[in-house]
C-alpha cells in the first residue's frame, strides 16, 4: 500500500492492490539465525529458481482476472457510495470507481473521511438513508463497522470492499472482497527471488515491516519462505515500524537498523509508499547507497522517480485499476444474477528498464484493463 497509506488498519489503501494497499513479524530464516550472518556460499539451485520467478515475475500481465462475460442485462441506474478511507491511496479510487461505473449507467458518489470509525460509521449510514444501492470501503473492519454492514444488508445495500482481512459471505454481510491477503501473497515470493537473483545468491536481507497493517502478514511470510526456499545461504533479519514514525523518523530507523548489521545488503519494503519515503536520500547521506539496495511492495510516484534514478532496485506495484473494476464487476454480476468471480488482482516486478513512461498517477497493470472490462459487460 503507498506513502499516503492509512494509520490503521481499516485506513489502510491499495495496498494494494490492491491495492494494494499492511505485516506479520518475520521469523528469522532457517538459513541462518543472525541477520547479518554472512553468505559463504551459493546455493545454485535455488538461484536458477529465483531466476525463473523472476522472469515470470518480470513480465506485464495482458489480460484481466476474470474472463467469464455476463451474458443477462446488467441493470442501469444504480448508486454507489464511495467511503473514502481518509488518505491519497483511498481518494484516487474514486474517479477510476466512476469512470468503470459510467459503463453501466450507474453513478458513484465519494463521500471523504478522515478514516477515523466514527466518521466511516456516519457516511455508510448515511449512504444507506440516502438510497444508495451499494456501499463501496477499502480495508472494511467488519468488526468496527458490523452494526452498518448489518443495518445495510437490512436494506438491501450491497457491501463491498477490498484489501480487507473479512471473509466474504453471507455470514460477513459483504458480497465481495479482493486483493485478500492470500491473494497478496505472491508478492512477497517475487521479492524474495528478485533479491536472491540480483545479488547472485549472496544476499542479507532485511524485511521492513509495519505489523499494524495485519493484511498484509501473508506477504512478509512468503517473503521469509522465499528466502529459505531460494538460498539456504542466505539471511533475513525483520525491522518493524511503528506507525507514528511514518512520514517522520522511518528512513532514519532503517538507517540505524543498517548500522547495528553491517552485512545487510538488501532492503525489502512491506509498503514501499509509506517506508521508502526519503529512504534513498537516508541511505546516501549515511554513505550506504553502494552497498544496500532496495525492494518493495507498491509505490507511489516519487518511490518511481527513485526506482528510475536507480535508487530503487524493484517494485511490484499496486494495481489500483484491477481494485476498482473487480469491484464494480462484482456488483454487475451481483445484480445481473450471475455468479460472482473470486479474483483478485495480478502483479508484475517492475524494474528501471521496464517501469511505463508515466508513473506520476496510478496506472493499470493491463493497459487496457477498461476494454478488457466493459467487453465482458456487453459495454465495448
């Protein structure tokens, strides 16, 4: 999720992602027990493996996740309420969320929040009084906000979300969730082979880590996984930061971090929005820039602007598009009377030669995620 990510949980973005916008603690890897143990050796196979994850990793996705065309008339005329969680990462959701919506003659109003309960809490009520036939909230705590999921269902207001740790079903009250923490969770696989294959097989890594942002725990898992799965050498220590030292003292923890194990080499951001923020800057002024790279999960468009310098290594970036149709295309199938598609979004390792021209603003993975879309929807 991005350097405009949430302070919470439930403020959480796309993380992506999905937006993804969020970690569990990591478990130091049964390849070595100290994090700056140093790699002796290389472990080959494991190599040629990461390797192969990363060539796969490395390419674009062409086509969307769900591919099933609903083939009985989508009604028009619908309302959608947007809940706007409180940061960037949420507000830039809600023109894509209007502009899929538009196809099907349905509107989107965006109610902004300061993502605190309360605040979510008035506007999904208020959505509901107001005849909204669907409430749309990334990261929804169905613990924080049961009683208006519940008061929704009574009236027969679809619930949907994303990024979120809720199930959905009938027992939750929400039609649709995507980019789940399981579906995060290759993510975390492709960084870890990205660090294995660029460092050659001798790689000390450090997983940064913000444990308040729980969805994203499968990530730092399979990133640990990866690490012991691709190099038996190598090693991964976990730095975890703590909310309020976002967009403050973050690059500078890190920094320390490094100082305290002089053998880490390379840097694995669980949110490369809200940790790499001034990250570079840090590592060059403490004379560590030629020494450590980094890697992430996300970005926002500075995190690019290093990537492009060369002072980011890799991002697999979130897919804010892919959040916002599934989303929409859930609610057509939902109200067509069609059986929904579980699919979350895909991912793609982005590197300097290979990051799109524009990367000022979000930018869909599939490039024409919206023909791909409004084709199964009967709209093209």
């Amino acid at each position: 999720m991005s350097a405009h990510r949430p302070r919470t949980e439930r403020r959480a973005t796309w993380v992506a992602t999905a937006v993804s916008a969020v970690v569990l603690l990591l478990l130091a890897s049964a390849c070595g027990t100290k994090s700056d143990a140093t790699s002796s050796s290389v472990d080959d196979a494991g190599l040629k493996a990461a390797k192969a994850t990363v060539a796969k990793a490395a390419v674009r996705p062409t086509t969307i996740s769900v591919s099933t065309p609903i083939d009985k008339p989508i009604p028009s005329g619908k309302k959608i309420t947007f809940v706007s969680c409180g940061v960037e990462a949420c507000a830039i959701q809600g023109p894509i969320l209007a502009a899929a919506a538009a196809h099907l003659g349905w509107t989107v109003d965006q109610v902004a929040t300061d993502g605190s309960p309360e605040k979510v809490q008035g506007a999904i009520e208020s959505a509901i009084r107001n005849g909204s036939n669907a409430v749309i909230l990334n990261a929804a705590d169905k613990d924080a906000y049961a009683k208006q999921i519940a008061d929704a269902n009574k009236a027969g207001v679809e619930f949907v979300t994303c990024c979120s740790l809720a199930t959905a079903g009938s027992s939750s009250g929400i039609l649709y969730n995507t980019a789940t923490s399981d579906q995060n969770a290759p993510i975390g696989d492709y960084l870890a082979a990205e660090v294995v294959s660029d460092s050659g097989g001798k790689a000390n890594a450090v997983y940064v880590n913000i444990s308040a942002f729980r969805i994203l725990a499968k990530v730092g898992e399979t990133f640990t996984a990866g690490m012991k799965k691709y190099c038996s050498t190598c090693t991964v220590g976990n730095l975890d930061i703590p909310l309020t030292s976002l967009g403050k003292d973050a690059p500078d923890r890190i920094v320390s971090y490094l100082r305290s194990h002089p053998k880490v080499n390379y840097i694995a951001l669980s949110v490369s929005d809200a940790l790499g923020s001034g990250l570079p800057a840090a590592l060059k002024a403490a004379g560590l820039a030629d020494k450590v790279k980094i890697v992430g999960q996300g970005g926002g468009s500075q995190n690019f602007s290093d990537l492009k310098a060369g002072a980011i290594e890799s991002l697999v970036p979130t897919d804010t598009y892919a959040y916002d149709y599934l989303m929409i295309d859930a609610l057509a199938r939902k109200w067509a009377g069609v059986p929904l598609e579980a699919t979350g979004p895909q991912f793609w390792l982005v590197k300097k030669d290979t990051a799109p021209a524009d990367t000022s603003k979000p930018f869909p993975l599939v490039t024409d995620t919206d023909a791909q879309f409004t084709k199964l929807w009967g709209k093209s």
